[in-house]
C-alpha cells in the first residue's frame, strides 16, 4: 500500500496501485488536486492550474 501527505491539508492519501507519474487525483478531503511527481518513493504535489484560452 502506498500513502502520501497532502500537501495543502497534510491528509494521509492512499493512492492505488495502477497510479502512475504526472497522474492528477484529489485528496479526498479537502478536494485539492495533486500531481503524482514520483513513485519510489512515493510524492505528490499541487497540480498546476489550466489557465482560460479565451480563443486568443
């Protein structure tokens, strides 16, 4: 079983086993979502914001 800290709420997340790198969840408790940086060991980080294409 894999865990990791959320980064934003300090919540203890369990990721799944198919996870892979650059993968986003949520953390199930405050709802923020976070990239998966590595896997050995185990990191998470907030994930980058999409900013708005207005069509420019």
């Amino acid at each position: 079983m894999i865990t990791v800290s959320c980064p934003e709420c300090a919540a203890e997340i369990t990721l799944e086993e198919s996870v892979e790198v650059n993968e986003i969840i949520v953390c199930p408790d405050c709802g923020v979502d976070l990239e998966v940086t590595a896997l050995d060991p185990a990191e998470v980080e907030l994930a980058p914001m999409e900013e708005e294409d207005w069509g420019e």
